[in-house]
C-alpha cells in the first residue's frame, strides 16, 4: 500500500539545511493500523504531507498504492488524493463561513459531479456521525466535538482507502479523544488503512493498533 | 480550459465573493463607477451623432461658399443661372443668410431670408414656411422665431417687434409675427426668418449677391461629377457635399469620445494596479482555505477556475450595473453635466432630447473594454494563489 | 489615424495581450531551457507551476481572441461607412497593404493556439509530462505570428486614413483587380465549386479510413478551397448579385449575419481534425472525438452553404 524507500526531506533555512527527515524506509499493507509518534519537530508532519504528495521528498521514492506519488506533477497528485486519501488535520481546518454540508462536500466540488450526488454521499457521512441535524449550520458554531465529526465526515466523502491523519486529538479533552478513536476503530474495521501521527499516549496500547514507528529528529527508531 | 463550467465551483466562487465582504464590495463599486462613466460618454457621443445625423439628413446636398483670400465672401447671383445649365442640376437656389448680434443679451440669432416665390431648400424650413403666411410676411414686415429666440427677445422687453441696427446704424423694425416650436431643436432653436430683403437691408448686403448657394441635383451619384465641373468652372467656389458635413461630424465625435477613452485608459492602468494589489494581498484565512483545499484535493486549476468565476461574476455584474445606471443617466436624466462637454455652452442651443440610441455594438464595446481587462488584472494574483503551498496547514 | 471606440478597444486589448504574451514568452524561454523531465527539484517544481501560468495565459488570449476576431471584422464593416469607396470590411482591410496579411495572421493565430491548447491537454493528461518541452518550444514559435498580429493591427490602425478613397469588394473580388485573386477568376468556378466537395468527400474518406494524417490534409485543403470556392461560387447565390463576390459583406446584417455562423461552422470543422490530428500523430494514436466533431461541423457547413444555390436554383428555375 505504503512504501518508502530511503526518503529524505531538507528544508532550506537560510543557508543552513534542515533534515527533516533522513533515510526513512518503511511499508505500510493494505488495511493496517499504523501510529507514528515522536516528539514535536520529529518529523510527523512531513511525512505525512510527502505521502499525501503535497511536498515532494529531497531523495527517495515513495509509493502509495503502487503510484510513485513523488514524481506525479501536482495536478496529478491532487487527482489522486480527492480519489484515494482522506485527510484529518492538526486543528480540524474546517473552512469558515461554509456550513456542515458544504465542508464536508469541498474535497469533491471540482469533479463535476451533479449537486444531488454529493448531496446524498454527504447525508450518509453525516448519520454515520450523527451531525445530520446540523447540516445547514455554519462551522463556526458548532462545539468542538461537532466540529471534529464534520472534520472526519470530510475525510470519508471520497470513500479513501488511505486515512491521514496528524495529531487527531491534539485539540480535544479525554472524552471527545475516545469517541475519536471509536471513530477510527470503526474505519480500521471497514478496512481502511490508517496513519495516524500523534503523541498523544492514548494510542500507545490500543489493541487495535497493529504498529508504532517511533521518529526522533527524522529517524525512524 | 474555461470551456466547460462547474456549476458547483461556480457557487462556491459566488459564497467566497460573499465571505470577502467589504472587499467585494468596495471593488464593485469602483469598478461600476468606470463601466458607468464609460457608458454614459458613449451613450451621450452616439446619441448627438444619431441627432446630428438627422439634421444631416436636412441639409442640402451641395452647398458653394466662395473663398477669397481664404475668407468666405458673397456670391454674385449672375453665377446661379450657368450653373443650372449644367447637366444634371436640377434646382439651383441662391441664400441669404447670417448671424446678427444681440448685445444685451451677448446671444448670435441665426437669420435666414425667406422668400414668398421660392421653394425652400430644406424640408423642415418648408414645414415651417407652410404654415405662415410669407406673402403677409413680406408686406407687413413680420419675422417668425424660434422658442429661444423669442424667450430671449420677451426678456429683454422685445414682445411684438424686435429693431434690427443695419451697418449703416439704422433701425430696421420688424414684427414677430409668428413663434415655432423645434422637435429637432440643435438648429432651429435661434432661428429668426425674415424676408429676403428684409435680410438683405439688416445684413447690409448688395441685392445682387447671396451668402452662398445650394444645388439640387437629379441623381445623387452623380454629386461628385457635378462638384468637379462646377469647381472647374468656378475655381474660387468650395463644394461641401452632405457627405462631407457627415464624414466630418462623424470624425469629431469619434475624436471627442475617443478623447475620452484615452482618459478612461489611464484610469484603466491605475484601476488594474489597484485590482492587482487587492487580488494579491490574500488575508491569512484566505491562504489557509487555499491550503486546505489543496490538501483535500483541488488542482491548481481548480483554485484558478473559483478565481476566474470570482473575477468574471464581480466584472460582469459590474457591468450590468454600471451599464444600467447609465442608461438612466442619459436618457431619463439627460446627462446633466457631462452632455455640455459634447455640446458646448451656447446659450440658445441646449433644450433637446437626447434620442434613444443603444445597439448591441455599443454593449459588445463597452463588454469588451471592461471585462477581460478586470480579469487580466486577476489572472496573476489567482495563479499565485493557487501556487500557495498546501503543506503549510499541515504545520 | 483615427480613434474610434472600437479601434481603442482592441487597442487596450492588443496592449493587454502583448504584456501577457511577453510574460509567457520569457517563461516559456525558462522552461524550454530547463526542463529536465525526470527529475523532481524544487526547480522543476517551479517550473511547473509556471507552466501552469503559461497556459492559463493563453487559455485567456485564446478565448478572448474568437470574439475579437469577430469585432475586429465588425469594426471593419462600420469603418466601411466612414471611408470613402469602402462597402464593407473587404475595403476597409484592403485600405492597408498589409490589412489582407493581418486578417490571414489572425485566421492563422486561431488555429496555432487552438492546437496549442489541445496539446496542453494531452500534456497535463500524462504522469510523465512529455510534451513539456516540445509545447514551450512551440508557444515560443507561435510567438512569432502572434506578435506579428499584434504588430500589424496596431500598424493598421494607426495608418488607417479615412479621407483616401478606397476600392470596393466590387472591385477586389473581381477578374479585374490586379492582386491575385484575379488569378482564381480565370478558372471556371464551377471547378472551384467541384474541388470544394471533392475535398469534403476526401476528409469523410479520411474519416472513414482512420488516418489522421489523412484528416489532418484533407481538412487543411478543405479550408482553403472551402474559402475559395465561398469567394467565386457560392457568394453570388448568397447576394443574389451574379457579380458579387466578396467573402465579406455576408457578415452584414443584410445577409442576417450570416457569414458569422458559416466561417465558425467551418473553422471548428476543420479546426478539431487539423488539430486534432497533428496531436494524433505526436501521440501515435487515434482520438475519435476529434474526427467526430469535425466531421460534424464540416457537413454542417456544406449543407449550409449549399442551401444557397439549390433554393436559388428552386425559386428561379436557372443557376447563376
Ligand atoms: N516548510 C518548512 N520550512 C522549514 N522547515 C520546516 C518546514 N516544515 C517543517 N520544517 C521543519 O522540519 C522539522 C519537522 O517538522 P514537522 O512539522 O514534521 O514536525 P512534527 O513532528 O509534525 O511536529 P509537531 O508534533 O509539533 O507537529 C521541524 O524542525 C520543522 O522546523
Ligand atoms: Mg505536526
């Protein structure tokens, strides 16, 4: 599903070069549960953006769904995440101003597909979160626990097969964190693949957690 | 590229517009304000085209003015019966005509002789002539005005006659027998008809001479042969033809509104530095949705097209607007302001209408001068935009 | 010189589109330099975003050049009515030397940047990008005409002279005139008018044999004779006027603004397969859709077209 094959990412800062990460080579099958932790400034981030191709890696090769995903162009890398990832960020990145339903429909806005499609792929989204009620309710006005539900509804209205997600639970109190990860259960249980950067201690010992890979200062330990 | 539309990008182009807010806002009126000036000055140019083309219509097909020494002068009559031999002529009419001075009012009349036995070279003085009576006219020493003429007259206590002061410091009097009103009313509106020998004694003129002479003609194709051999035999005479008076008119309003337009380019440049500034200048929201939208899978296109729509909806309706609030500025309005800079200030010339006169070429021109070049100023900013790194929502 | 709205507008627009196009050019001259398709620095990286800007600009000039063409021959027709001798635009263009010359450039430009845009298509539409280069290189070569154009119009108008006397289509579109459509006079258009449906019933032969090459030349020679046997043969049946033959008094509203749709009609018809197919023949393949457009708006076009002399033929009983 998932192969890196020795990746490195430097930034530039000044004249000095960043590693942000050095020689990462990892392989992640279809369906598995993978939680990367590391302490801030470890390297999660980048990672995760090389895999999703919103960054290109300095060296390496990175392959995700059998698609060298580093060499696409852009406009082809974007095409393949709207088709087979899922993305849950840091701080939700809900789009302000757009109310539940058109969040959760943005990621398919430009395929072209007719209004009532999207429509009915998002009202199943939603009564999967139980947030239906709130369809027509600007984010903004939402509770936290709402807002993270549409952040995830977002995530699945493409029907990914690859879930990213970056520190889920960075922005939530215990009981909302646990409702997360039954969330997530469930999709590891639909046979998503999932990777999850965090280190939030809540995913240590979950038993459905099939691996850690443990990153210090961009390597994996 | 741009060729087939996403109706849902479209909308979210539209809500985007909507959560800018004040931005927005502030650039639709600016931009409606220009379309509108645009459009105003086209509207009023084509109207008094449309106008003048009328009067045109009116004028005679060829008029001899004789030049000497550069200067116009009388013609001697003894010329009108060799030119009505010509082959071809068919109606050769010798005017009197002329402007006197009014001092207490600062106003020139436009004084025409008329006369009981000839037929009047122009239809609409001919409706006027029509419906008075020259031959009384004549005997009783009568002149007909125009509506301005007149007001001006009654103001300055000339009700029923008026005293002409010929070269000589003579009074010459004479009766205002009759007013017309003007539809079509740039020409006629400070004219004062007088008998041919009443214009004759004002203008001080020997009867032998006339200001200038009018030829008719059969077949209007024939103009230029006639023109040539008139010219030929008269070196001294200059020929205006009625489509000389039409290509001249055209090329100074074209030149005025042209004039315009220049003024309307540099205002142009200025507004399309404005409009780059502000398209450039994204808030750190903005940013962010491009960046998490570009997580989520939006191609560059696909923020470039939100961009296009955005520019097209905000030029577009910018465009209606300020097209319609021109429309009612110059036609329900009449263009108070702007029209004296196409007229000129003259005191007895402004009571008239501006004709309605709008075309689809008029709405392709003004289309074309607005809105690709709002989108230009954009098509920059929007690709920058859509160059923004996703990655950074990451962070 | 004179200043007329019209002429400013496509003025302010050339201006616009020379500032555009330079800026395409120079970046068009970075990416043909440097672009190394197999690899993925942050260069390259760049340098695919500003192809991307590249052929947003030319999407931008290229959609706004079909209408302007049209008002551009439409200012013609209305400058007709100022200068002296000029019926319609034919007058007007003919009043330059070069005005037949900036017309043609214009007609060129279309279908340069029309095959432009498809092969930034067919580019975007591949991983490995592989016409990059090859389309850099290109816009760098359609350059040449598309500055050429701008060049001439802004020539044209600035040495438009309205008090010269000018000859008519009449006249230009005649055995008389001196230029070389004269030449076309001499032989019998009934030819033309024969070679004119030869070349369309080669370009369904080539339709039917699957060939782009043969798309890509029976559609080039359809469009030239297209327009000749338009000037000598069908003009007449258009005007009524047996001695009418100008390819441009049938954008007047007399005609119902007819030439407008035809000269579409006929530009899209051999646009897509002339196109279409040169990009076939760099992609080695066979791209249907094109040929059925084509094939599509060409036998729109001869049907039109032909709808002329057949009810002339229908109303009178004779042929012209
Ligand atoms: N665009 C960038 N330019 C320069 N340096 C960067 C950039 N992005 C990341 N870095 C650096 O790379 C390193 C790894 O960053 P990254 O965001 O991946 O960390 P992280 O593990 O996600 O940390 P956190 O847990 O705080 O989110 C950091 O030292 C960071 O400063
Ligand atoms: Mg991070």
């Amino acid at each position: 599903m998932i192969r890196l094959h020795h990746v490195y990412k430097r930034f530039a800062q000044g004249d000095e070069a960043i590693e942000a990460l050095s020689d990462v080579s990892l392989e992640i099958a279809q369906g598995e549960c993978v939680v990367l932790r590391g302490a801030s400034g470890s390297g999660k981030s980048t990672l995760l953006s090389l895999i999703a191709g919103l960054a290109q890696p300095s060296s390496g090769e990175i392959r995700v769904l059998d698609r060298e995903i580093s060499k696409l162009p852009e406009h082809l890398s974007a095409l393949f995440r709207r088709a087979h990832i899922g993305f849950i960020f840091q701080k939700f990145h809900l789009i302000p101003g757009l109310n539940v339903e058109e969040n959760v429909i943005a990621p398919l806005i430009p395929a072209n597909l007719p209004l009532h499609v999207l429509q009915e792929k998002a009202r199943a989204k939603m009564e999967a979160l139980c947030i239906a009620s709130k369809a027509k309710r600007d984010v903004r006005r939402l509770s936290g626990g709402e807002q993270q539900r549409v952040a995830i509804a977002r995530a699945l209205i493409n029907d990914p097969v690859l879930i990213l997600a970056d520190e889920p639970t960075a922005n939530l109190d215990a009981k909302l964190s646990t409702e997360l990860i039954e969330h997530l259960y469930m999709l590891k249980q639909s046979g998503v693949t999932l990777l999850i950067a965090t280190h939030d201690p809540l995913f240590f010992d979950l038993a459905f957690v099939d691996r850690i890979i443990e990153l210090k200062n961009g390597r994996i330990v | 590229m741009l060729a087939n539309v996403n109706v849902l990008l479209l909308d979210y182009a539209l809500g985007s517009l909507k959560r800018q807010g004040g931005k927005s806002v502030f650039i639709l009126i600016v931009l409606s304000l220009l379309i509108f000036l645009l459009a105003s000055v086209l509207m009023i140019a084509d109207a008094i085209k449309l106008e003048l083309n009328t009067t045109l219509k009116t004028l005679p097909q060829i008029t001899l003015q004789r030049f000497v020494a550069g200067k116009q002068t009388n013609v001697s009559l003894s010329r009108v019966d060799t030119i009505l031999a010509f082959n071809g002529v068919e109606r050769v009419m010798p005017r009197v005509w002329g402007y006197y001075y009014f001092k207490p009012a600062g106003v020139n009349f436009s004084i025409v002789g008329v006369d009981a036995y000839e037929e009047p070279y122009k239809k609409r003085l001919s409706e006027l002539t029509r419906t008075f009576d020259l031959l009384t006219l004549e005997k009783e020493g009568g002149m007909i005005v125009g509506e301005g003429v007149k007001n001006v007259l009654q103001e300055n206590y000339y009700s029923d006659f008026f005293n002409f002061i010929t070269p000589k410091g003579e009074r010459y009097p004479l009766k205002i027998a009759g007013v017309f009103h003007s539809d079509i009313a740039l020409e006629s509106n400070d004219l004062m008809l007088v008998p041919k020998q009443a214009a004759y004694a004002i203008f001080g003129m020997s009867p032998e001479e006339a200001t200038d002479i009018v030829v008719h003609v059969n077949n209007p194709v024939e103009i230029p042969t006639i023109v040539q051999k008139i010219t030929e035999r008269y070196p001294d005479l200059r020929a205006i033809t009625q489509d000389d008076l039409r290509i001249s008119y055209q090329n100074i309003f074209d030149y005025k509104s042209g004039f315009f337009l220049s003024l309307f380019i540099v205002c142009v440049f200025a507004f399309f530095i404005v409009i780059y500034d502000k398209a450039s200048a994204l808030s750190s929201e903005e940013r962010r949705e491009i960046g998490i939208l570009k997580a989520l899978g939006w191609r560059m296109s696909d923020i470039v097209h939100v961009k296009f729509y955005e520019s097209f909806v905000m030029a577009f309706s910018a465009f209606i607007t300020g097209f319609c609030a021109a429309l009612f500025f110059v036609y329900v309005l009449q263009a108070p302001l702007l029209r004296s800079v196409f007229i000129g200030y003259s005191e007895l010339k402004p009571p008239f209408r501006l004709p309605f006169s709008v075309d689809v070429k008029m709405i392709v021109l003004l289309f074309f001068l607005s809105v690709p070049v709002y989108i230009a100023a954009t098509l920059i900013p929007a690709w920058k935009a859509a160059c923004l790194d996703a990655d950074e929502v990451m962070r | 010189m004179s200043l007329t709205p019209e002429i400013i507008a496509l003025l302010l627009l050339d201006a616009v589109f020379l500032f555009f196009g330079g800026i395409a050019f120079v970046l068009s001259a970075r990416i043909a330099w440097r672009w190394r398709s197999h690899e993925t620095t942050e260069l390259q990286y760049a340098l695919h975003r500003q192809s991307y800007l590249v052929s947003v600009i030319i999407n931008y000039i290229f959609m706004l050049k079909i209408p302007l063409f049209a008002f551009f021959i439409y200012t013609c027709d209305k400058l007709s009515s100022i200068i002296t001798g000029a019926m319609c635009a034919s007058g007007v263009v003919n009043s330059v030397d070069f005005g037949l010359y900036l017309t043609l450039f214009k007609i060129v430009n279309l279908y340069v940047f029309g095959f432009w845009l498809l092969l930034n298509d067919a580019d975007m539409n591949e991983e490995k990008l592989p016409f990059t280069r090859l389309k850099f290189v290109l816009f760098m070569l359609f350059f040449i005409p598309l500055f050429a154009e701008i060049g001439l119009e802004i020539g044209f108008f600035t040495s438009l002279n309205v008090s010269k006397i000018v000859s008519c289509c009449g006249t230009l579109f005649s055995a008389a005139s001196t230029s070389s459509i004269s030449l076309l006079f001499s032989v019998d258009e009934k030819i033309w008018m024969m070679i004119f449906y030869g070349c369309f019933a080669l370009s369904v032969a080539a339709y039917g044999s699957r060939s782009p090459l043969a798309s890509v030349v029976s559609n080039l020679l359809l469009a030239l004779f297209a327009l000749i046997a338009l000037i000598l043969f069908f003009s007449p049946y258009v005007y009524e006027l047996p001695t009418h033959h100008c390819p441009f008094c049938l954008l007047q509203k007399e005609y119902f603004y007819v030439g407008y749709l035809l000269y579409a009609l006929l530009f899209a018809g051999t646009f897509y397969a002339a196109a279409g197919g040169v990009l076939d023949l760099v992609q080695k393949r066979y791209t249907k859709r094109f040929y059925n457009l084509s094939l599509f708006f060409n036998t729109l076009y001869v049907i039109g077209i032909s709808l002329y002399p057949l009810s002339y033929y229908l109303r009178n009983g004779v042929w012209l």
